[in-house]
C-alpha cells in the first residue's frame, strides 16, 4: 500500500513537471530556450565529428543506391583520365559541395545577396515529423533567426534557430514552412505551404488569378527582408486544381532544391537596395536540333550487272 | 543503491542522446528512419517496474524535447513518453511472457513506438503544430514502425544487459 502511494505519488510529480515544462515553453520562457540552445552548443563538436566520420559511410550507401549514375560518371571518368579517376573518387564529395557552392554564388551574386556559406553537418530525425537541418555556422558567423536559405537552385529553408557555432535551418519541405510567393512574369500572389515531401502546395490569394502547368514561382520577400528575400527561384508547378467549389485555385509545386542532396547551403544575411525581380528565374534547358542528313539518289540509266 | 543506479544510468542515457543525434541523425533513412533513444527507452520500460519507467521515460522525454528537431513545445515529449512508460510497464510488469521472452519485448517496443508517434500527431495537433499531409504522416508511421521492428531485436541483447547492469541486485552480492 505504502509502495502504491509513493509510486502514484512520484507519477503525479513527473505529469505536473511535464505540464509545467509545455506551460513554460508555450509562455514564451527564456529558461526553456536556454535549455536547448545550450543542449545545441554541446553536440554541435559531436555532429561535427559524426558528419566527417559518416560522410564515407554515406557516399557508399549513396553510391549503391544510384548505382547506374555513379556507373556512368565512373565510365566518363575512366575515359577521360584514368589517373584522375582514382583522385575524383576519393574527393567526390568535396567536388560536390564545391559545385554546389559555385552555383550558389552564382546565385546569391545575380541577386546581390550578401550570403554565409555553410556546410550542413546534420540531418534532423523525422520523429517529431519535421524536417530540419544543422549547418556549421552560427550567430559568430552572423547569422539570426529568419533569415532565407539558399541551395544552387533556390529556396533550402529558413533559419530557426542559431546557436553560436550552428544553425537550425527549417527545411521548406517541412509542413510548418509557408512563403510567400508571386508567378514570374505576372505579379499574382498566393502562400506556398511544405507537405513533408519534395513538392509544396500553392494556396492563389485572389480568385481572379490564374496559374498553369510550368509557371515558373520566386518568393514575394517579407518586409525588411525577415524572413524571406524577394525573388529567391522556389519552383515549378506540377498540376492545377480547378475544383469548382474553391474560393481560388491551388496548385502542386515540385521545389527547384534537391533536399536529399543538400550538403552546401547559403544563408542571406543582406541584400542590395534593387529588387532582383524575375532575373534569377532558371533558364530553361535548350534543345539542340538534330542535324538532318537527306541522301540523293540518282537511279543509273542501265541496270548493272 | 539510487545513487549507483543513478550514476550509471545517466551516461547511458546521455550516450544513446549522442548517438543519435550526432550519428543515427546523419542518414537521411527511408520511411522517417528510427530513434535510438525512443527505442532504448522502451525496451528498458518494459523490464522495469512502472514507477522506475515512468522515471526512464521522463529521462528519454526530457532529452527528446531537447533534441533540435523537436518540434512541439518542451515537454511534449517528456509528457508522453513518461505516461507510455509507466503504461507499457504496467501492462507488462510481472508477465514473464512480456519481460522475459525477447519476442515479447520487440512486439512490446514496435507496438508502443507506433502508438507513442500517433500520440505526438494527436497532441501536435491540439497544441497547433503541424504534422503535414495524413499520406506523409501514414508513411512515416508505418516507416518508423518497420525500422522499430529491424533494429529493436538488433539493440536487444545490449540494452537488457546494460538494464542488468543498471538494475540487477549487484549491491546485495
């Protein structure tokens, strides 16, 4: 009985200790916060170290589940050189993330963007269904709350959380990530929602507007460039909802990032006074025309034998 | 006899939290991919009595809500995993079926896992976070049950003996 007691009484104790922490933490409490900033600043060295141990282990799981496209690049690297084959094996991740960073600057350089590079040194566990990022920068780099994270082809995310040393970057799959977005080339507005997956949903605000198949979406900016800056490539529309009871139309965007391949990311920490507009909208692949070969034939007058 | 249990049963747990977030964090898995931490904690609730797993999933709980992908209020976690404790334990505690048959304690840890991830969707969203789209939701339910069922008997052998090592009746010997 005595033992019964004492149990229930220790069960009270953690239940009204767990509703005091959620009330705290809904309140706003600065302690909270504390907790998991310090917590943060402890494992950043941890996920550094775990990130360059694991990046070998990573590029050979990834390596056999793209087995065809790492065949092919392995045969185009053999033809070329095959000396260099070995040595671009061996630094394939670094060249990646090199590329990355190139096509990064390219970007961020065509906006005026003032932009902190960063490696990304952990993937968040989906357990709690979000999808997060930790790179390896953090307030010492500059870096605040909100502000817009660019991959080599657009939108990454934004930043939620900084730490000294690192950055929790919300990833715009997550479904608590929303943007405000505009179709190039016409001025139509409506909010991007994340769903958990490589595509978004489009939300029009204006049920005059429409939106087709390609158009091609960048993000609206927030005032003071906090958290979005204009112009940032978000994506493609995938297909449209017409359904003819909505109040405006909705549409699937597939995103111009590849998250699953994110190991390079830029945070914008200032812009230029100009607004890029729809300079940074990505080229569309051009085709090159098959060149037609025609044949004459010219029958010969007699048979041949 | 707290004291020694105590001191050895913190750098466990703060193991399993590195582990996990410095290692098993680094693989972007399919299907939501699993939690080391939930798993362990689980297995440890189902041999332990219920006011000992209602304290083990406290603990588990507490690091949870510090982990950074968290993305509910602090205490989320620690509210469900220390009810899921001390309700596994409950059910469990005293059936040799359950805490002494390896089968018993991997369907215990997969079936509370899963029931421990709908209970954070509910709870999310009631408290307004988003989970995102019921399909996603689906998949990552089903992906982290299965993952759950890969690793737990894996863990198995290592999280009992470290729980022998942490609750076995040593200080009489």
């Amino acid at each position: 009985m005595r033992n019964g007691g004492r149990a229930r009484l220790l069960l009270v104790i953690l239940i009204v200790t767990s509703l005091f922490l959620i009330t705290l933490d809904l309140r706003g409490v600065k302690v909270i916060d504390g907790f998991r900033q310090g917590t943060q600043t402890i494992m950043t060295p941890f996920q550094r170290a775990g990130n360059v141990v694991l990046t070998p282990v990573k590029n050979f799981f990834s390596d056999v589940t793209h087995l065809g496209r790492t065949r092919k690049q392995i045969e185009k690297l053999e033809a070329e050189n095959a000396n260099l084959k070995q040595k671009l094996i061996n630094r394939k991740n670094a060249d990646a993330q090199l590329k990355q960073l190139k096509n990064i600057l390219d970007l961020a350089g065509s906006a005026g963007y003032k932009i902190v590079n960063s490696k990304v040194i952990s993937h968040g566990s989906s357990q709690s269904f979000s999808q997060t990022l930790t790179i390896d920068s953090g307030s010492n780099a500059g870096i605040t709350k909100n502000m817009t994270v660019l991959s080599q082809s657009g939108i990454a995310g934004v930043v939620k959380d900084v730490y000294p040393n690192s950055s929790l970057i919300q990833l715009a799959t997550d479904p608590g990530f929303r943007i405000g977005a505009r179709i190039a080339g016409t001025q139509q507005i409506g909010i991007l929602s994340g769903r958990g997956t490589g595509s978004a949903s489009l939300q029009l605000l204006d049920n005059s507007t429409t939106v087709k198949v390609g158009d091609v979406l960048l993000s609206r900016g927030s005032i003071a460039n906090r958290p979005f800056v204009p112009g940032v490539p978000l994506g493609v529309v995938t297909s449209v909802d017409n359904s003819a009871g909505a109040v405006a139309q909705t549409a699937i965007i597939r995103y111009y990032t590849n998250f699953s391949a994110l190991g390079v990311v830029a945070v914008v920490i200032g812009r230029s006074a100009s607004d890029p507009g729809d300079s940074l909208v990505p080229v569309k692949p051009r085709v090159t025309p098959i060149p037609t070969v025609t044949i004459f034939v010219t029958p010969s007058p007699s048979p041949t034998k | 006899m707290y004291t020694r249990r105590f001191s050895i049963a913190v750098p466990i747990f703060l193991s399993m939290y590195v582990l996990q977030e410095a290692i098993i964090s680094q693989f972007r898995l399919p299907g939501g991919g699993f939690s080391l931490l939930l798993i362990f904690a689980l297995t440890w609730a189902v041999m332990s009595e219920p006011e000992v797993a209602a304290v083990i999933g406290f603990a588990a709980g507490f690091l949870m809500d510090l982990s950074q992908s968290a993305a509910g209020p602090f205490g989320q976690w620690t509210l469900i995993m220390l009810l899921a404790g001390y309700a596994i334990s409950y059910i469990g505690y005293g059936d040799d079926n359950v805490h002494a048959n390896a089968i018993g304690i991997v369907f215990f840890v997969v079936v509370a896992n899963l029931l421990i991830e709908i209970a954070y969707v509910v709870t999310s969203a009631l408290l307004g976070v988003s989970s995102g789209s019921f399909v996603q939701i689906v998949i990552t339910l089903v992906g982290m049950s299965v993952w759950a069922l890969l690793v737990s008997p894996i863990m198995l052998p290592v999280f009992t003996r470290l729980h022998a090592t942490v609750f076995d009746s040593r200080s009489v010997i």
